[in-house]
C-alpha cells in the first residue's frame, strides 16, 4: 500500500478511488459465487451504487438551469 503519511490530498484521494475500485469490483466477482438470491441482490445494487457514485464524482452533472 502507499505510503499513508503523506499530507498530499491528491494521494489520498487515489488510494481511496483505488480501494472504491477493488470493492466495486470484489462485489460484482461474487454475484456469481453466491447462491443466496438476496444476498446477490445486495452485492449486485452495492457494486452498482458504488460505480455510479464514482462515475458522477469524477464526471459531475452541470445543471444549466442553476446558473441562469
């Protein structure tokens, strides 16, 4: 793991994006082993949820209406 004692947000921020991406991707690699359909549910919504909230953290919706 890097190194945590940096004061450089910047790295922190990539050393939580990366650990987002590796449970993102740990949820959506055991949907296919889990045999209990609520418990698949919730890995499934979970990876979803987690995936949208990066993609709109990274790529925020502008709304045009707010700046007039």
């Amino acid at each position: 793991m890097p190194n945590e004692e940096t004061s450089n947000p910047q790295q922190h921020t990539a050393n939580v994006k990366q650990m987002l991406n590796d449970v993102i991707r740990h949820l959506s690699e055991d949907v296919g082993r889990i045999e209990e359909p609520r418990a698949e549910e919730l890995f499934e919504t979970t990876a979803e949820v987690l995936w949208n909230w990066e993609q709109h953290r990274e790529h925020p919706v502008v709304n045009e209406e707010a700046k007039t």
